[in-house]
C-alpha cells in the first residue's frame, strides 16, 4: 500500500516508476492519495477559497461545507486521480481511479455539530461535511488486484448524510488493514516525522507503537492524524509501516523516514 499524500501536489507522481516495479515484480500495490493543495486550487479559480475551523483544542481542519466539498471532489477526483492514472498508465500499468463511494467501500459516520472557530467568529457548525470511517469493504479492490489491475483510491467515503470528506492518510490506514497489507508507505512533502517541524535534519527514524505519546506530541495538524494512522495501522497488523519523503528520486522502494515499531526494536535501533 502506498499512500500519496496531498501535500506533494506536482511531485505525487514521483512514486509512480516504484509502483511500477514493484508490480513488474509481482507484487500487489494499492495507491491511496490526497488532494488537499490541487482541491485549494479549485477554490481559488472557482472563487470558493478553502476556509479553515479551529477547534477549542487548537486543531485546524478544513471547513467542508456543501460547496467546499463540492471543490474537493473536483480537485481530488476531477485532477489528481486522474493525474496519478494517466501517470501510471504511461509506465504500462493498469491503474483503476475509485474513491471510496464506489462498490461501498469505505463507510463513514458525519462528525457532530461542534462549536469552532471561523473566518475569527466563534460558531456552532453544522453544515460540515466531513466524517470519521466506521467501515471499510475491501472486496472490489481485491477483487481489482486479483485480476491485475492497481486501484487508486482517495476521499470521500459513503454515508447516509451521502459523500463525506474523510483524512487521507486514516482512508490508507484502514485499508492496509482491511487488505491485510504487509507493508504501508505513507509518502509526503517531509522527510518523516521530525522532532522539529522547520529542520528535516531532526528526522525521528522509529516510532514505538505501544508507546507513542511522546512522539505525537511532536506532531501538529494533520501530522499527528497521520501518527495515529500509522500507530494503528502497525498495531492491526501491518508488518511495515513507514512515513517517507515522497519528492525523492525513488521514494517508495528507498523509503527510509520514520518506521513505526515494537519497543524492543525501538531501543535496539537507538542503542
Ligand atoms: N513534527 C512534524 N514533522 C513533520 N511534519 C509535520 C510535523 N508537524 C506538522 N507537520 C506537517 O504535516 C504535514 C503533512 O501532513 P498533511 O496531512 O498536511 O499532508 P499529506 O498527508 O501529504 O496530505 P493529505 O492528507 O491531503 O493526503 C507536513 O507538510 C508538515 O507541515
Ligand atoms: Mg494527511
């Protein structure tokens, strides 16, 4: 499973000679992407720009309202998936774009009203459009990687309130799990989790699932979703579990960046 993060935007193609030879090798390769940046280009052209909420915690996520979703759907599945086929196509290999919504393979639950921050107001918001997975099928991909083809799969996912915005890097997640992933590369625009986000010098290379705190802490934003992504994705099982620069020449099969371990291979690592 690789999983191209949004925040690459033009360099999210990179992976693709990798996927290519992994394939070529025959290997199963499943591609999750993002598309947050393509998604705020929409906006700008569209005079829709992206709005941000800021939760009582401090967190900052995207204000998905009708419209915005509406723009993240024309970026994520109108640009970048088809950027990422075509790109894969190229390179010979047979690549199906699906977001979650098809075959009914990732389910979510909406997130609750909730009071946040917007535009400098203090507001109760109602109209967001976004979710938490709560179920995830994975027939159709299988089905797709049975008979040869490499899905490539993004947001949004199903749910009775109809498309919900979902984090990419949870969508990766869930679906190592479900697809029984040896390995998951979360690739995007840093070296890995770093001890101080404006130095890619201070990359922390393990991640001890079982004792992970102080290392979330590192983490802000989205980055800290991303940590608990692959926190639980290693502790469901997936045997590999990496977060990896992706604007490097050959990101996927060279993937050093953070690794997320038992702690006996933490300290061993370390001493
Ligand atoms: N301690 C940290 N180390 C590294 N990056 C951090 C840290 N704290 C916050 N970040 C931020 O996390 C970002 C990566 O997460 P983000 O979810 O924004 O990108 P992505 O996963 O590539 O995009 P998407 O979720 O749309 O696919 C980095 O661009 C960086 O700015
Ligand atoms: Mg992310």
């Amino acid at each position: 499973m690789v999983k191209l993060g949004g925040a690459l935007d033009d360099e999210m193609t990179r992976a693709c000679a990798d996927v290519r030879t992994l394939v070529s090798g025959g290997a199963e390769v499943v591609v999750v992407h993002g598309g947050g940046a393509a998604a705020d280009r929409v906006g700008t052209e569209l005079g829709r720009p992206t709005r941000h909420l800021t939760s009582r915690d401090g967190r900052r996520s995207r204000y998905t309202d009708a419209a915005a979703l509406d723009t993240l759907m024309l970026g994520i599945l109108g640009r970048v998936k088809p950027t990422i086929v075509t790109a894969l196509a190229s390179l010979g290999v047979r690549a199906v774009g699906l977001s979650g919504l098809d075959g009914g393979m990732v389910t979510a639950t909406r997130n609750r009203a909730s009071r946040a921050i917007l535009d400098g107001m203090e507001v109760i918001v109602r109209d967001d459009l976004s979710g938490r997975l709560s179920d995830v099928d994975a027939s159709l991909p299988n089905t797709l990687l049975a008979a040869g083809f490499v899905p490539v799969i993004s947001p949004p996912a199903l749910s009775t309130d109809g498309p919900l915005n979902v984090d990419a890097d949870r969508l990766a997640a869930a679906l190592a799990v479900a697809l029984s992933a040896d390995t998951l590369v979360v690739l995007s625009n840093v070296p890995g989790l770093l001890r101080d986000r404006h130095d890619p010098a201070s990359l922390i290379t393990s991640v001890p699932v079982d004792a992970p705190e102080e290392y979330l802490a590192l983490a802000e934003g989205r980055m800290k979703v991303k940590l608990r992504a692959a926190v639980e994705a290693r502790r469901a099982g997936v045997g590999t579990v990496v977060l990896a620069d992706g604007r490097t020449d050959s990101p996927v099969l060279t993937a050093t960046g953070t690794r997320f371990v038992t702690r006996e291979e933490h300290h061993a690592r370390a001493s």
